[in-house]
C-alpha cells in the first residue's frame, strides 16, 4: 500500500496511507490531509490512486504544487517522489512489490469491475470496422536492392545489458576476402546479419553471455573455422572465422 | 490454394525464467490457416488447464466446422461473416466448458485464459482476442499492435490518464480486464484485415512484450524476416536474456504468396475436382 509521510523543515509531522481513491490535500480541515498554513489553497491537491499506481493532480492552487523540484499540474507519481507545497513536503512511498514475492506480483490477474469512474469517461475503443482501417501505404518491397556483403540491422536496438554477466567486450568482424576485404564492421546491434540476402545470410546476435552466429538462410550453411555451421546457434570465439556467400571474415574481440 | 505453402509459420513457448511451469499455450492447424494462442490465469496451476483447454478446444471446434473447400463455394464476404460467427461461436464454447470446469472442481476455481486466435483464408485474416495477448503485424518495416489490450492500463491509455511513457513505469501492468472462462459469457474483440504478400504476423502473450521493447521486436522482425523458426527462438532468448519474468510465447505466420480463392464458374468446376 502506497503511503505519505507529510514534514515541514525536516520535521515529520504525519504518515498517511493512501487507501481512497481520492485524496484530497489542502488548508480546509475537511481535506483528507489537511495543511494548515496560508501557502496552501483551500482544496490544493488530489492524489488520485488506482489499485497501485497513484497520480497527483494540481486542483487549480494559488501557489502551485512542485515535485522533484518541478512545477506540475497532474504527475504519475514514482517511489520517493518528493511532493512540495509552500514549505511542506510529503514523500510517496510505494512497497507494493516488495509485499508479494516479485513473480506472485506479476501474474496476470483478472480485475472484474474495471476502475471506469477513476479513468473518467474511457471511451470505448472505435470498433475498427474491417478492411478499410488497414494502413496501406506502408512500403512492401523490402528485398535489398544489390547484394552487399555486410549489412548491419536497421537501427541500434536497446541496449539490454543484464546485471547477471559481466559487461560483454565490444566485438567486430574484418572481411578478409572478395570486394570489401579489409573492411570492419563493429557489432553494436544486438542483430547484425552477414551474407548476401536470397543466397546465404547469417545472424551474429550479441547476448549477455556472448556473441553467437546462426544461419538464417540459404540452401547450404556457412562455414565456421572450416566447418559446416548447422542450423543451431555457435558462440563464437576470439579470431573465429566465417566463412559466408564465398567471402571470408574473422570475428575478434577489440582491445 | 494450399495454406500452408503460402504461410510459414513457427512457434515457441517456454517457462521464462522464473516461474516453474508454463501456462501459456499455443495451437497451430497450418492446413486451415488456423493459429491459436492463449496464456492462462488463477487456481494454483489451473492456468495451464484454462489455456490449454480454449487452444485445443478451439483449434478442434473450428477444424471440425471451417472446411475451407465448402468455404470456397461462399462469396468473400460471405465467407468473412462465416469465418466471424464461427470463431465466435467456438470462443463461446471454450468459454463455457472452462467455466464449468472452475465451478465443478475447487482446484480449478477462478482459473481463466487470455486468447488470441488468427484464422487466414483468401487474403484476409479474422482475428479474435480477449486480455493482454498480442498481435502484431509487420508490413514493409512498420510494425502495428493489432490488437488492443483489454487490459487496465490501456483503459487509463485510452482515457489520457496516463502517457505511453508512464504506461512502462506502472505497477498495474498485470490486470486484465476481460478473460476467457472466467464468467458465463464473454465478449471476445472481432476483426477482419487484408493480408498483403510479406506481412508478418506475430501471436504473443504478455511475456514477450512485457521483456522485449517494440521497437527490438521490430527489427527481429526485419532482421529474421526470411527464417519464421529462427525468429521466435531468437524473440524468446531475448525475452529470457531480459530476465525471462514471465512465461513466454511467441508464433509467427509470413505471407509467403498471395492466398486468393479462384473464383467463377470454372475455378468452382475445377475444384470438383481436386
């Protein structure tokens, strides 16, 4: 349950839990955490709390309401968010994981009334009547126009370092024979294909515990320090080399 | 028309890397275009009862009484409003036979399903879904979120509560607000799309894109876009390289050809035939 902790110059004054739906904040003593200090508006705030999400919205306060700092009229509110209004302070805290097991937490639940008078006037979504919603002028032809040897994903993915594995040494492969021997290419996606579309294309997938090749497509299967890949995935080792569409390349780890 | 040259398809379910049994379930029929897809809820390990009960029920019920060559005979649109009713009809039936099944047996109470269920014929795809299972289409390089989540955090999306970037930082991600065979009946989301040579279509359940960002699917889409097998292995090992919390699924079909019904007098004579 997400709670409150209300202070003034550092002093805590009260604690309160966030068990209604709206909590209203302000100088009036029928608010539910009432401030008694003139920088506060009569009603000056409402922290709006959705099973374990809460919001805070501004109701239109002379002075304003901050968080973190900064001046916000409604604020999806975070752990140790810090709520300012005049002097005082109220910290939200929210354990709501740490009071189940993580994994009890997660599973999908079913929720039979869902919270419509809190989400105000969710409108239904429009029917999507069939066919004629589906965008059509996105491109189809994708076929790459002239075969290169080296093409690197679309555009950098997120990164997705995992805290179980040391950090993963950055890697490249050279091209080491055919047309664009000499060249490097640094794998810095965490997909990056080789080969030549339609005729032998290969994948190195950059995984926290590694860098791995693994066929794609192609009648026959590419080539790993002379032997034949396979269809399963290879890790691949410091000065491995592939052989891909009749061009040779070597993997390495860069100092 | 053989469907199942014109689709390839591929699927991949796993425990994750956390929980100890999978309550997710997958059903495929390539013969008739039918793809099924449901990640079960509630009881103690009833989850995998509720999914595997509405996949195969499902998948059977719709082999049973959708013979694509009798379909045939139909006009398109006749054969859209058959495909609809159908896979409703089927839904309902799934619906009610896990709901009896909770009521009947304690260790099944409460128990329930998300569904996602994809039927392909003549160029089009009906597509059925209750809860937080996906669909995601690939066209050229755009990805789509096809189906929209009955789930509370997109009814707080839909209503402006909360922006797609707070959305991700939310506590409330786990809660449905619509499931199968948790209630008498249920309203299953129908809707019917043109298929266009290429497309890829992505069944998953929550999973996947509770670990995997968009956009990385995305571009796993493009990457691997000419080998289906290869990436649902490589959508999964990124689920789990991402800390695997959930069970996770994922099935792909690509529109390898067109898959147009011949129609006319002599496509029907032929077909006689066959």
């Amino acid at each position: 349950m997400a709670k409150l902790i209300l202070s003034v110059d550092g002093q805590v004054l009260k604690e309160h839990v966030l068990t209604k739906e709206r909590t209203l904040i302000g100088r009036k003593p029928h608010n539910d955490i009432p401030i008694d200090n003139l920088a506060v508006s009569g009603e000056h705030a409402a922290i709006i709390t959705i099973l374990n999400d809460s919001f805070i919205e501004d109701l239109g306060s002379t002075n304003g309401t901050m968080v973190n700092g900064k001046p916000i009229k409604k604020h999806f509110l975070q752990a140790n968010d810090v709520i300012e209004i005049g002097k005082h302070k109220l910290k939200y805290f929210n354990d709501a994981p740490s009071q189940a097991s993580a994994a009890d937490f997660e599973k999908t639940m079913i929720i039979r009334s869902p919270a419509k008078a809190a989400a105000p006037a969710a409108p239904a979504a429009p029917a999507a009547p069939a066919a004629e919603r589906v965008p059509s002028d996105t491109v189809t032809n994708m076929k790459a126009p002239a075969p290169e040897v080296v093409k690197p994903a679309a555009a950098p993915a997120a990164p997705t370092a995992h805290a179980d594995h040391a950090p993963l040494p950055d890697a490249a492969i050279q091209v080491l024979s055919g047309a664009a021997a000499g060249r490097t290419l640094d794998l810095t996606k965490n997909l990056t294909t080789i080969g030549k579309p339609g005729l032998q294309v290969a994948v190195i997938t950059k995984r926290p515990n590694g860098y791995f090749i693994t066929h794609v497509e192609g009648a026959s299967y590419p080539n790993l320090n002379g032997a034949s890949l396979g269809a399963q995935a290879h890790p691949l080792a410091d000065h491995d080399m592939i052989e891909i569409a009749g061009v040779k390349m070597e993997f390495f780890f860069k100092p | 028309m053989n469907l199942a040259q014109a689709l390839q398809s591929a699927s991949l379910t796993d425990p994750g890397r956390v929980r100890d049994h999978n309550e997710d379930c997958v059903e495929l029929r390539p013969e008739i275009g039918l793809y099924v897809l449901a990640d079960g809820m509630g009881g103690y390990n009833a989850g995998e009862v509720a999914s595997g009960m509405a996949t195969s029920l499902i998948a059977d019920g719709l082999a049973e009484t959708w013979n694509p060559r009798e379909v045939d005979r139909l006009s398109r649109d006749e054969a859209m409003a058959l495909a609809e009713r159908l896979i409703g009809e089927q839904i309902a039936r799934a619906n009610t036979a896990i709901y009896t099944t909770s009521q009947n047996n304690p260790e099944c109470a409460g128990m329930g399903t998300t569904l996602v269920v994809c039927l392909f014929y003549d160029n089009f795809v009906s597509v059925a879904h209750i809860g937080d299972s996906r669909l995601y289409r690939l066209r050229g390089e755009a990805m789509e979120q096809v189906t929209r989540d009955h789930s509370l955090l997109q009814e707080q999306l839909d209503s402006g509560l909360i922006t797609p970037e707070e959305a991700k930082l939310s506590q409330n991600r786990n809660l449905v607000t619509k499931a199968l065979g948790i209630d008498p009946a249920v309203e299953p989301e129908l809707h019917v799309y043109e298929c266009e040579p290429e497309d890829l279509y992505l069944l998953c359940s929550d999973g996947l894109n509770d670990m995997v960002e968009d956009e990385e699917i995305r571009l796993t889409l493009i990457t691997l876009r000419s080998n289906p097998s290869l990436t649902v292995q490589q959508l999964v090992q990124a689920a789990n390289d991402n800390g695997g919390r959930d069970n996770v699924s994922a099935m792909l079909v690509r529109v390898a050809e067109p898959f147009a019904v011949a129609r006319g007098w002599l496509a029907r004579f032929k077909a006689l035939f066959r």
